[in-house]
C-alpha cells in the first residue's frame, strides 16, 4: 500500500514552541470505504422517504443524516429487520472521524452492525458473521440498502411513481 503524507498537526504550542504531531498509521481504504458505505445508506433514505412522502420537497428542506435518520426512528419491518439503531450507531462513528482524523476503526466499533447481522442472519448463511472493518461494513450496508430497495421497489410498482 502506497504511504501517503499529510501536513501535521500542531500537537501544542507551548512558550513561543510549537510542537508537531505526525500522522500516522490512519488506514485511508477503511477510512474512505466507510464514508462510502454511509454515503450509500444515506442515498437510500433519501430515497425512502422521497417515495414514502412525495409531495414534500426533500431537496430544499437539505436535511443532515442524522435528522433523516430521527424521521426513520418509527420505521420498522419488524423486530428482526430493525436497521435503524444500528444506522445510528453508524451516524455517530462517521461524527467521531468528523472530529477526530486519527479515530480508528474497529470491528469492536461496529458490534451494533454486526449484531443486526446476526439477527437477521439467524445463523442460518452458512457463514460465520464478518471480522473485518470492511467485511462488517459490506454485508451491513448490503443487508440495509436491500431492506430499503424492496421496500422502494414495492412502493414504486404499487403507486405507478414516476420520478427523475
């Protein structure tokens, strides 16, 4: 993997000195895989509730994630496909990096993920759940954007919707 170099950051200043700090060891392909991965949800909601409320106009009223997400909070196809807390979950990981370059992902950090996996795998894929960062956010970001599809999907069919 290619090393890349970012200007450091003023670590402190202190009596006239500053002192820098290098950064280092931050895994830029976990780092952008996630922000992706939130970007792509985040097209689905949008999707979701243009759909589910077409007559509102969704692109003025240019709503963060997390207010997208609190209009979801009800949304539930049942108990087993409760995606929504883990999205949370995932919200306030991307508003850690947003506040912290050198905040690592780890697969700890993504445990409400992978226990929405669990729970909607049952056990049953044959597979054991996934132990990467990005193998997490893969099959979670998979497993939610096809909840929201179908649902889409469905709606779309059913109300003969027509959009650009």
């Amino acid at each position: 993997m290619e090393t890349t170099s970012l200007p450091p950051l003023i670590a402190e200043i202190s009596e006239g000195s500053v002192v820098w700090q290098r950064l280092e060891g931050i895994d830029y392909e976990v780092l952008g895989y996630f922000l992706s991965c939130h970007l792509i949800i985040e097209h689905y909601l949008d999707e979701f509730l243009k759909i589910c409320h077409p007559s509102l106009d969704w692109d003025a009223a240019r709503q963060t994630f997390g207010q997208k997400v609190a209009l979801l909070s009800n949304f539930k196809v049942s108990d087993k496909y409760d995606c929504i807390p883990a999205i949370k979950h995932m919200n306030s990981i991307r508003n850690k990096l947003s506040h912290n370059i050198e905040f690592k992902i780890e697969p700890a950090d993504l445990l409400p993920l992978n226990q929405y996996l669990a729970k909607v795998t049952d056990g049953k894929n044959g597979n054991e759940l996934p132990t990467s960062p990005k193998e997490i956010l893969e099959q979670f970001t998979t497993m939610t954007c096809v909840l929201f599809a179908g649902y889409i999907s469905s709606k779309a069919h059913h109300t003969k919707h027509t959009r650009k």
